[in-house]
C-alpha cells in the first residue's frame, strides 16, 4: 500500500472562485458548496487515484445500485479557523474509523486510512479561504459513498464512489425544541442498520417525523423497536437526559449511532466531575421525573448544532414542560467543547488535527 497519498492526488483547480459570490453572513445550512470536491472511485477490486476537481454534476448509470438498493453511507464533519489563522478538524479518526464499520455493515469496501485523512488535508488546505474566523462559523464536511456499479440485480456493487464535499456553516440554531416519542415508528432495530450512517436511516425517518411536525413537533426521539419503552435518539442526534444533577445517555449499540459528539461531551463532563450513566433510560422514569420536578434538562448531541436543547416532550397525548434552568449543564458543556474546537481552550484530550499549508 502506498503509504502517502498527498503527492498522489491529481488536482484540478477552478480557473476563478465563487467565494466572492458568496453571503457569509446569511448562510442557509449545507446548501452552498465550496469550487472543488474529492473523488475517489473503487473498481477492480481497488481503488484508483483519487481527485480533486471542480464541484459539479457528474454522470451516473440509471441502473447504479445506489438509485435502487440504497447502498450509500456518509459522515459530517468540520473544520474551524483558529485566532492564529490555523484550520483545524475534530477528531477525524473517529469519523474515519465510523464510515468503515458503516461501510462493513452496508457490504460496501473500506477506505484506506490514509486516502481519507489526505483528501481531507488536501482539499481542506485547497478550499481554507472558506473557513471563517470567529466563534459560529465553520466548513462543514461531508464525506460520503455510494454504490454506483449498474445492474437491476439486488447484489452488492463492484464499483463505488468516494467523494468529499465542503459546506460553509454558521452556527446552528434551531430555537426551542419540542419532541414527540415514538410509540409506533422505530429509527433502528437489532440486526438493521441502526449504527451505520446509512442513507437509508434519514429517508426512514422522513415519513415519521413530517407527522410529528404536523402536531407541532420538530423532531421525533426514537425509542427501542421492540418495547418502545427506552429512550435512545432524538431525531438525527444522540439524545442526554439531566435528572436532578446527572447526565444519562443511551449506551451505544446495534441501534445507536456512536456520535463523536456524544462520546466528547461525555469525556468532558467526567474530566470536569459531572455525573455521567451510560444506560438505558425508560420513558416511565423521564416521565415521572419530569412530574416531581427532579428532571432539569434533555438535549440532543450532534455535529451540526453541537447541543441541541429540547424544551418539552409529549408522550401519549400528554405534553410535559422541562423547566428553563439557570445554569445548564447542556451549554455548559457546549461552550467547552466548542473552545476546544476553536482553540481557545486547552486540548487536554489532543482532539484537534491541523490542516497543514
Ligand atoms: C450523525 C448522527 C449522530 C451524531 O453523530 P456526531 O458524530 O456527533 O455528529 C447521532 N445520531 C444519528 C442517528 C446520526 O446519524
């Protein structure tokens, strides 16, 4: 295996960018894109010289297994700026080592380690104008595969598509939360794919949560398939639950996704004494917390909005308030890992990955 794919990406550069064209200020998320992308194609059992190219549209064949067994994965990303100018990923091995279990499950190859973390550096390096300065602001990154061998014959493909693609981001904030918990649909089942960041997970979701919307709920928190009694997700996010002062959060498993959100707020919180469970908490238990008071706060943990606070739930009908709290531990700990993001707090983990010039 070559062991340094940087000097082996053929790079075609725009002729003039877009950036100019650009609104930083009023940036709708994940639909402007930044002047080039990164491909990588599978065939023949390999993979081939990986790209960097002008963002555009590309060719695929109608029958491409993508469009008709749903064979695709992806990851979220981002990359921050720095007061010294410096850009910077978090945590790309996690991502990395996630995309290849999801590509595991979904009979799809596994990237090499090294094409991933050099099409980042390199394109990252290529596009760094993109990443603004000052809390908020971000690039988001979106690595992502899809199947596209062709043939209407429900086999796994022979050829894939290893792409990278760059979003400018500001922060995300969605206002106040109100949550339904699902007692009919499920996001994940034992045996699925529940833990794979696959394609197939959000569309199952799409039908589920538009009904919820229409009872003015934005987002839908999951509960297990078989019981509907324990509560793991909340919508595309893990989900956190404070009783009284202890945070609780689903253990991950077969129908959890393992976000790299979670796993670091969860590190800071026992670096910093805060009470953290990994265990399975009953929608009975946060019931009754919410009805003597001992239950402070529920938030959602995930790339895009970092922590997401959720302001009540409904279940069955009833809807239960969660009380606004003085001091949150939700945005405490956001503020923390958020400083680590932008370096202005220590990296005491040594999380941070710099994207070098
Ligand atoms: C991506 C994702 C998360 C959050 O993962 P992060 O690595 O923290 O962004 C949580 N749940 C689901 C279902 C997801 O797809």
């Amino acid at each position: 295996m070559r062991d340094n794919f940087n000097n082996e990406i053929d790079i075609v550069t725009v002729s003039s960018s877009k950036i100019d064209s650009v609104d930083f200020d009023n940036l709708p998320f994940g639909s402007i894109f930044t002047d080039h992308m990164f491909v990588c194609d599978f065939r023949d059992g390999q993979w081939q010289k990986p790209q960097i190219k002008p963002y555009e549209p590309f060719m695929i064949d109608p029958s491409a297994k993508v469009f008709h067994y749903g064979q695709a994965i992806f990851e979220g990303m981002k990359a921050y700026r720095d007061e010294h100018d410096d850009v910077w990923l978090f945590r790309p091995d996690q991502n990395i080592h996630r995309l290849n279990k999801s590509a595991a499950r979904m009979a799809m190859p596994e990237i090499p380690e090294e094409i991933f973390m050099a099409g980042l550096q390199k394109l990252i390096d290529l596009e760094r104008n993109w990443v603004k300065k000052g809390l908020g602001n971000s690039l988001y990154i979106r690595p992502f595969m899809i199947a596209i061998g062709s043939g209407v014959i429900a086999a796994p493909s022979t050829q894939y598509r290893f792409m990278i693609i760059l979003s400018p981001a500001k922060s995300y904030y969605s206002g106040e939360v109100k949550v339904l918990i699902a007692d009919h649909y499920s996001r994940a089942a034992n045996g699925g794919i529940g833990a794979a960041k696959a394609a197939g997970n959000y569309s199952a979701q799409f039908y589920p949560t538009k009904l919820a919307n229409e009872k003015g709920f934005q987002q839908v928190i999951w509960t297990d398939d078989a019981t509907h009694t324990k509560l793991e997700e909340a919508g595309t996010m893990n989900v956190f639950f404070r009783i009284n002062d202890t945070l609780y959060t689903a253990p991950t498993s077969e129908r959890i996704l393992d976000g790299v959100t979670r796993k670091s707020l969860i590190a800071i919180a026992k670096r910093d004494g805060i009470q953290v469970e990994e265990r399975s908490v009953l929608v009975s238990e946060l019931v009754e917390a919410a009805k003597n008071g001992s239950l402070k706060e529920i938030f959602g943990a995930g790339t895009a909005a970092v922590v997401n606070p959720i302001c009540g739930f409904s279940y069955e009908d009833v809807y239960y308030e969660v009380p606004k709290q003085e001091h949150s531990i939700a945005l405490d700990l956001k503020e923390k890992l958020t400083k680590i993001q932008y370096r202005m707090a220590d990296d005491t983990f040594g999380w941070m990955v710099k994207i070098e010039g």
